[in-house]
C-alpha cells in the first residue's frame, strides 16, 4: 500500500481508502459482510476508512462493530449532517445541529473521536462564523482532529479559510469532491484552490458512470440502470472506447483504469472507490498495482479534457500576444 500526507498539516493516510459500507439492511449476514471487507482492508495496509453517516448510521455501527479493538489503528472520516429523527434530510450547519450530529456519530462509532470531519454542504440560513466556529470548539475539544468541507464552490471554501486564519480557529486541511476521469470539472478552480492552501484532496470518484455494457463496449444510449445518458462528458464515447483499449492491454477493468489514472493525479491524497462487497474491493486494490505508462496517461488526458468555459474559451481561441512596436520613422 502506498501513503501520502493530506495536505500541509493533516495526517498521513493510504491512498486507497475503505468505502462506507452499504449493504442490505435486510440482509441477515451484513456484520459478516461488513467483518470481511475491513478485515480485508486492514490486511493490504489500508488505514482511513470513510464511515459516511448514511443509511440512519449504519454504516458507522458495522464499521465500529467490525474494527473492534483496533479502532486507534485507523482513520475513520464522517460527515456532518446525519437525519436527525427522520424530521429533514439536511439539516442545517447551526451549533446546535452540527454537535448533535457529532455526537450521534459518536456514539455509533463507540468512539471519543473522529479522526476526519467533513462538512458536506453550506447552510444559507446559518452565519458561516457559527458553524467555523463550533467546528473549532470540536477540535478543541478533541471531538474532532482534522477538518474538511465536501463539494463546496472555491470561492466559499476559499472564504472560509480566510475567516479561520483571521479568527485562529481550527482551520480546514482537505477537501473531498466528486472527481472522475469523466467528471474532471473541479480542475477548473477547486483543485487549484486545494493546491494555493496546501489542502489535500480525498476523492469520491465515479458518481455515474460511463455508459459500458457487460461486455465493456460502449452502449449508443443509456446508462447500466437504463437511465438516459446525458449529453456532456459522460457521453464521450471515444474516452470509453479509449479506456477498454487500455484496460484489455492491462488485462484489468475500465473501473480499474478509471482508479489507475486518478492514482496518477499529483492533487490526489487518497481515493474513496464505491464497492459492496470484498470482490469489488479486491479489485480497488488492484488498480494500486497497475501502472499506466505516460503515453497512456497523455491519451487519457487528451480524450477527457473537459470543455474550456469562459474566460478559459475566449483565451484559448484568441491567445494574448503582445504588440510588436512601430519602427522610429527617419527625420531626415
């Protein structure tokens, strides 16, 4: 297993992360299923585990249930915002609703800490000062030991970092986005903004696919749920075929590619792969293994640049030069 620092001052963390577990609440063995993918985790050397309040907590009391013991061994990340008594889905970043989250998560967990933090969404009835504020009563506290934010626009994350500096609260460390081969949009400003704050970035990548059949080739309309496909980068056939290409030559899978060249991203700290059971897992950790050459990389990269937006449209169409000067005129 390879290890990277999370930024500037967060811990040091494996660059495959445990997903949050999902299996079938109704499913009478799904300790057991829980028991084994961790255990398996934990044998190749992986040691954050991302614990995502979902499903009314579940994932977090199978987590806890199966870690057992070794709980101070890990890096167990959450998020804020759990249901609060099925009253509303989202609560709001309030102190009083972030410590009852915190404290829920808490007591699922049956631990004293969190490890990592993650605020996902913004709150526009709240005072941004409020919920920074209480983030740092948490890590003064030792609730809480490192900070992060989810998804949020760069320029409020930026925003928010400014008012920790100025106020010496806790500050954030990392961010956690959605980023894929085929959903590079956070390179446009988030990821740059990580980078000026020597942030690190955990990512969630895939959260809808390319359109593949079982086969691996690429389906003319659709999605494997049989949803429409969209028009934009999802629909960029010719990344797909691209990348069965190079998975046949790897003999790997397009999701193991997709992994491969998320793993060769310098702004990447760790990546959290979706998988339900230790077979999808064993083959996240197999990607670790593969490496993809620089011509390889420099055709992936090519076939999933995403569209230039403005301003970046108009300066590439029309790039800047400076004005060659008029040559003096003779006064003779």
């Amino acid at each position: 297993m390879n290890y990277a620092r999370l930024g500037l001052a967060g811990p040091t963390l494996s660059r495959l992360a445990c997903a949050a577990l999902r299996p079938d609440p109704a499913c009478p063995d799904a300790a057991q299923q829980a028991a084994r993918s961790i255990g398996q985790a934990l044998d190749a050397g992986i040691n954050l585990f991302d614990a995502t309040s979902c499903m009314d907590g579940m994932s977090e009391s199978l987590l806890a249930s199966a870690l057992g013991k070794r709980r101070a061994e890990v890096l167990i990340s959450s998020r804020l915002g759990a249901r609060r008594n099925g009253t509303h889905s989202h609560p709001g970043l309030s102190r009083s609703d972030m410590v009852w989250s915190i404290e829920q998560s808490l007591k699922r967990l049956g631990s004293d800490w969190l490890d990592l933090c993650v605020v996902p969404h913004e709150d526009p009835h709240t005072p941004l000062e409020e919920t920074l504020q209480t983030l740092d009563e948490m890590v003064r506290a030792g609730k809480v030991r490192y900070l992060g934010f989810a998804n949020w626009p760069a320029w409020k994350a930026a925003q928010a970092l400014e008012l920790q500096l100025r106020h010496g609260w806790a500050p954030f460390c990392f961010g956690e986005m959605h980023y894929a081969i085929n959903t590079r949009s956070p390179e446009r400003e988030a990821i740059p903004m990580l980078q000026s704050y020597d942030l690190g970035l955990i990512v969630k990548p895939l959260p809808a696919g390319l359109p593949f059949s079982n086969a691996g080739a690429v389906q003319a309309q659709g999605y494997l749920t049989g949803a429409a496909a969209p028009d934009g980068p999802r629909t960029n056939h010719r990344l797909a075929e691209l990348m069965r290409d190079i998975a046949a030559s790897h003999q790997a899978s397009t999701k193991q590619i997709a992994l491969a060249w998320l793993l060769a991203r310098e702004a990447v700290s760790s990546i959290v792969p979706a998988f339900n059971s230790a077979m999808q897992q064993q083959a996240a950790l197999h990607a670790m293994t593969l490496q993809l050459s620089p011509g390889e990389l420099l055709l992936l990269d090519t076939a999933s640049t995403p569209t230039p937006l403005l301003p970046d449209w108009f300066t590439l169409q029309e790039p800047l030069t400076t004005p060659q000067s008029e040559p003096e005129k003779s006064c003779a």
